[in-house]
C-alpha cells in the first residue's frame, strides 16, 4: 500500500495531467457530433477485429477436431495396408482392398437434416464429379445414406434417418442378415428385422452391412445392438441399433461406387427375363 502511495506522489503531475486529459476527451465526444461518430466506429472496428478474432479462433478449434478425425481414418487405412493380418478381416472396411470393385469419391456435407421423418444430406458433389443416384454414402465412422438425386455440382442423400430407406445389414460375427429401417424416434438409434430368432445375438454386437445389394459392400459399420426383443410371432427379432455416426454432426463423407454394378443388374434382369 505504502509503495502505491509513493508511486502516485511521485508521478503526481503527470497522473493529474492524464485525468484532465481524459475529462477532456469525454467532454469533447459528448459535445461534438463529428467526435462522437469518428469514436464510435473506431469502437466498432476495435470490437469487430475482437469479435473477428474469436470467431477465427474457435473455427480453428473445430478445424482441428475435424482434421483429427481425418488423421484417424488415414492412420487407420495405414494400418490395413502394412498389417496383413488385419487384412484377414473381410468385414472391415479398408478402400484399398476394395479398390479392383468400388470407387471412392471424397465429399462434404453442406446441409443435413435429421429431426424431421424424411431426411436428407446436400453434398457439394454431383454429375461433374462422377456422381449419380443409388451410390452408398458413408463417413469414417461408418454407413450415412443413398444418393438420390444429382445436378451438376450438387447431390442429394436419402439419410439412414429417412423411414423410405431400407438397407440390407447383418451380424458381423454370423451371417444372419435383416433389414434396416428407422422409426423417427431418435437420431442416435436405427432399427433391424428379419433376424431369425436362432441367430445367435448379444446386446453390444456390431452390426455391418451385408453386401447383398451393389450399393454397400459387405462390412461397413451401422453400430451396436443397444436392446432386442421378438416379435409378435416370436419368429424374428426386432433390435435397436446404436449408430456408430453421430448423424446430426456430419462434415466429410466419402460417396462409394461398385463399377460393375451395369454388369450384375445386366445378367439379373437376363435371369429375370427368362
């Protein structure tokens, strides 16, 4: 206290100038129109540069977060490529290993609903990209939606969180399979059917697609069962799936084309016909 007390008599002639200043300087301000608006926007640049600044900061923030979840998914296909005995493991998706049959396209999501009963994904992608309707659309974490529609730049998706959409899964460690299906309840959970009751299920087994249609190769992650039950006949199982994506915080998503799909439906509607 003693040592502020100083300061101030010490530089006493020199404060007193500084509080006359100031006073003078709002006295100014208040009394003149042009001051007061060349003050006000000298304020509004200064807290415009502040605001400016925060918001670059915490788009960093969220730059790093989805960076971090690229650097995982690229440290992840590393592995798969120099670890041969992960390549064992034929229900795990791994683009290189699907390189011979499926084509990867890299996109963004621009807008994504989810609280309604038909939702949809915009992505920045379309026809000019190679685009085109009924390519699957996964992300890191796993199986996001169908494309439905394209333009030139843009493309539309059918998201898992559509009641329209019915998708082919299975039990990664059987190959029962159902189908999928959403019951607008939650945004976090997907519904299975058609599991017979034999098969052999545990609340916290993992859910893949099947590969039983030229959209999704076998072994793209859905998620874990989170509870099941029987159905009405006691015949086939109706279980609630936990989403391994959390689909209403999508940005990157990779869009998945089988190149033979023209061949297969080719020789299918040949049999059909005949």
């Amino acid at each position: 206290m003693q040592q502020i007390i100083n300061f101030i008599i010490r530089n006493k002639n020199f404060l007193l100038s500084l509080l006359l200043f100031s006073i003078s300087m709002v006295f100014t301000i208040q009394t003149h129109s042009y001051h007061k608006s060349r003050f006000i926007n000298s304020a509004n640049f200064l807290t415009g540069g502040i605001y400016n600044s925060i918001n670059n900061f915490t788009g960093y923030l969220s730059l790093k977060s989805q960076n971090q979840v690229l650097a995982e998914e690229n440290s992840r296909l590393k592995m798969l490529l120099f670890n041969s005995e992960s390549k064992k493991d034929s229900t795990y998706l791994d683009t290189v290993s699907y390189n011979g049959t499926y084509k990867f396209t890299l996109a963004n999501v621009i807008r994504n609903t989810y609280s309604g009963t038909n939702n949809v994904l915009l992505l920045n992608r379309g026809k000019n990209d190679g685009l085109k309707q009924d390519l699957g659309v996964i992300s890191s974490k796993g199986i996001v939606g169908i494309i439905d529609g394209t333009s030139k730049h843009y493309a539309t998706v059918i998201s898992v969180l559509n009641t329209i959409n019915k998708i082919s899964a299975q039990l990664k460690k059987t190959n029962h399979f159902g189908t999928l299906y959403w019951d607008a309840k939650s945004p976090n959970f997907i519904q299975l059917t058609d599991i017979p009751k034999i098969a052999p299920i545990v609340k916290g087994d993992t859910i893949i697609t099947s590969g039983r249609s030229s959209i999704f190769p076998k072994g793209i992650p859905i998620g874990i069962i989170n509870d099941f039950k029987l159905d009405a006949a006691e015949n086939y199982y109706e279980i609630n799936i936990k989403l391994f994506n959390d689909m209403t915080n999508l940005e990157h998503v990779y869009t998945i084309e089988n190149i033979d799909t023209a061949e297969i439906d080719s020789l299918l509607n040949k049999n059909t016909d005949e």
